[in-house]
C-alpha cells in the first residue's frame, strides 16, 4: 500500500499495489462467494455495466491512483442490496491497511 495521487493537484490517497491484491486474494475470493450467496435469485435493479467493489489501485509503472473494482456485481444488474455483508468483510480486512473501499454503481447500459 503507498499514497499517491488520483490526478495533480488532488491530496493523495492510500492505494494498493499489486503485490497487496496478491496478498489479499483469498480474502477477496470471500467476500465474492458471500455477494454471489446473497444475490442468488435476487437480480433485480437496473441492468449496468462495471459495478462492483472497488478500492483505489497502482499498477506496476503508474504513478496515479485509479479505481480498480475488487469484485464485479454477480448478475446484470448491479445487485446493490446484496453487496452490503460482501462491502463490509472487505472493508473491516482493508481498513488495517489504510485502504477505503467504496462501492461503484457501475454505468447503465
């Protein structure tokens, strides 16, 4: 995890590196089994395209931070009720390491 920037001139937020997704990835593996076993049957809402669970993230040779969703909505739609045991078991692992996570509703299709 390290601060960096969203564009200039912005204050710096803290944003994982990839070496912390790796790191992070069976806690992300559950917390995507926990949306999919809340949203079974339940897709309903509007049809989107990229919601989901995001962070703000550094690739590898980037200097910016930009937001990388951490889990993809389960069905079409973005399933935004469901998310809520998902968002937090995310957000309680993260926040030890500074990180916000923060949910993206995606754009409409």
């Amino acid at each position: 995890m390290r601060k960096a920037y969203k564009y200039s001139g912005a204050p710096p937020v803290p944003a994982l590196e990839d070496k912390d997704l790796e790191a992070l990835r069976d806690e992300i593996a559950v917390a995507r089994k926990m949306w999919e076993e809340d949203s079974r049957g339940k897709d309903i809402g509007t049809c989107v395209l990229g919601a989901g669970i995001a962070c703000w993230h550094v690739a590898r040779g980037c200097r910016n931070a930009r937001e990388k969703v951490l889990i993809g909505s389960p069905g079409q739609s973005d399933c935004s009720d469901t998310r809520r045991r998902a968002e937090e078991y995310l957000r309680e692992r993260l926040s030890k390491l500074g990180v916000e996570v923060f949910f993206n509703y995606g754009m409409m299709d």
